[in-house]
C-alpha cells in the first residue's frame, strides 16, 4: 500500500519516556537496562515502538523527505528489572504517516494525511488478515492528540492503537507537521486470525436499497449505532455504510445526525417491500431503544 519498511534500534534512550507524555506508574515505563550501553540516548530496551517511529519521521522530515508512509515488523522487551527469567519479545507492527496522501495534478487538489488515512490502513489490513470481532473504540492514550485516537479491540482485549500524535509530543522531537502513527500487537492479532479463506456464491438475487437518516447524542458512535443495525438486521442486512454526519443549525445542540444507506438481499429468494420494511421497521425500533436514536 505503498509503505517503506524501516529496521530501526531495539534500544533507547530513557527520556523518551517523558517525551510521549507517560505517568510515572506507565507499564511502558519498566524497561530493561542494558549493562553496558553505547550512550544514554541507547541505554535501556524498548517497551513500545512509538518512539523508534518518531525518530524515523522526525529525520526525514528534517532533512525534506515530507511525505511519508513507514511501517516496522520488530520486538518489544517486557520484564520487570532485576529479571527473573527472560523477558517477554512480543512482535509488533508499527505505522507512522505525515504529510500528503496525494500530490496536487491536474484534476485534483493535493490530499493531505489524516487520522483516517492511518484508519483506513489498519481497517484493510484487519480485513485482508481476516482479525474477526474487531472494533474501533475512543481511547485516551497520553501520547496522542485527544478526540483523534482510537484503541483497536478484539472483545475484551485491546490489540492496538492509532492516532494523531499529541502536539506536545511532537515538539518535544523538535516536529511542527502532524503525524499519525500506530501501535499494533501481532501476538494479539494471530490469536485471533479467523483461518482458512471460505467463498460463497455470488447473488442470483436483486438487492434492495434503504437510506436511514437518524439524529442521536454527539457521545455515541458511529461503531455502536452499526453494531446495532447489523444485529436487528440479521442475515437479510449484507451492507452498512455510513454516508453522512452532520452537526449543525438544523440538529439540536449536542447531537448529531447520521446517515447510513443499507443493502437488504437474500441468497435464495427475490425479497418483497413487505418483507424489506418490515425488517427496516425493526432496525428503527432497535436503534431508538438502544441508542435513543430519532429519525430525521
């Protein structure tokens, strides 16, 4: 997807810690020494990859290579110091974007990186690895800007995070450009790889098309409004997508209003307008008992 594979150090420099904001009872914080280390700035075994990431992008920033799409494939070191044992080497996935998606060209205008992009990347590479049950959840990890992270969840278990990194962070690395950068478990992530690839037959059957315009509280996301849709909506409901979000003049103050269009269609049968309503009625139902929703 266009990303360049970095290998950077296994070691760094302690401050680093302060750098991304972490209290001082952070688990991150526990990291192991090393007995004879090169220099200070080399001193003690990473416990996240965040800071290999941004010293990558800060360089080349620095030196105005500005767009910019990295990944890492390494090992963390976790173990309380003095050891009894060996440590624990979980692989991880590091991501850090900056500058433009896309040059400017004749046709269009030049796109510049955001939180979505870094979004969309990982919701491809969850899909393409198949990660079943997943879901996108607000996290408030010090290290990022707040209200632009998100935590990846596998039912009760965080497997990663992503995010817009915090400005503070970003000028403690002496960086005035955003940058948005992920932390991912791939210990996490293979146990819970779905398997084999299964196929299914393609559809003999048309589908049938409904738009859902809905108004809810501005604390509720767009993740728990689909999770409802797709659970009333059951195996007759093959496609949820979000076209529309708007705040504004003609919504009350703190809420929002969400458009979803919706594909309804059956592996066996022509559905009737009788049999689609019916099931859209149910999915109206849900959403204003669970969620309070109200229709626009």
């Amino acid at each position: 997807w266009g990303c360049t594979e970095i290998i950077t150090y296994s070691f760094y420099s302690p401050r680093y810690f302060d750098y991304l904001r972490l209290p001082p009872d952070h688990p991150a914080r526990r990291c192991i020494p090393l007995s004879n280390p090169l220099s200070e700035i080399q001193s003690v075994m990473r416990t996240t990859a965040l800071p290999s990431m941004i010293e990558a992008l800060a360089f080349n920033l620095k030196h105005k290579n500005s767009n910019l799409a990295l990944f890492e494939v390494g090992r963390l070191y976790w173990g309380d110091f003095p050891l009894q044992g060996l440590p624990q080497e979980p692989r991880f996935l590091a991501l850090g974007l900056a500058g433009k998606r896309e040059e400017a060209s004749w046709k269009q205008p030049a796109r510049e990186t955001d939180f979505f992009s870094l979004k969309g990347l990982v919701e491809e590479l969850v899909r393409r690895l198949r990660i079943e049950g997943f879901s996108f959840v607000p996290s408030q990890h010090p290290s990022f800007h707040p209200g632009r992270q998100a935590a990846l969840r596998v039912e009760e278990g965080e497997i990663g995070v992503l995010g817009e990194l915090h400005p503070d962070v970003a000028e403690a690395w002496e960086v005035k450009e955003r940058l948005y950068l992920a932390e991912l478990n791939l210990e996490a992530w293979a146990q819970n790889f779905a398997g084999g690839i299964l196929y299914r037959q393609l559809p003999r059957y048309p589908a049938v098309a409904r738009d859902l315009a809905i108004i809810v509280d501005g604390g509720i996301s767009a993740a728990e409004i689909e999770d409802t849709i797709k659970k009333a909506g059951g195996d007759l409901l093959v496609e949820v997508r979000l076209f529309d979000h708007y705040k504004g003049d003609q919504v009350p103050a703190g809420k929002k209003s969400l458009a979803y269009s919706l594909l309804y269609q059956a592996p066996d049968r022509t559905l009737t307008d009788e049999v689609v309503s019916d099931l859209h009625g149910e999915i109206i139902q849900a959403l204003t008992k669970s969620v309070g929703a109200v229709l626009r």
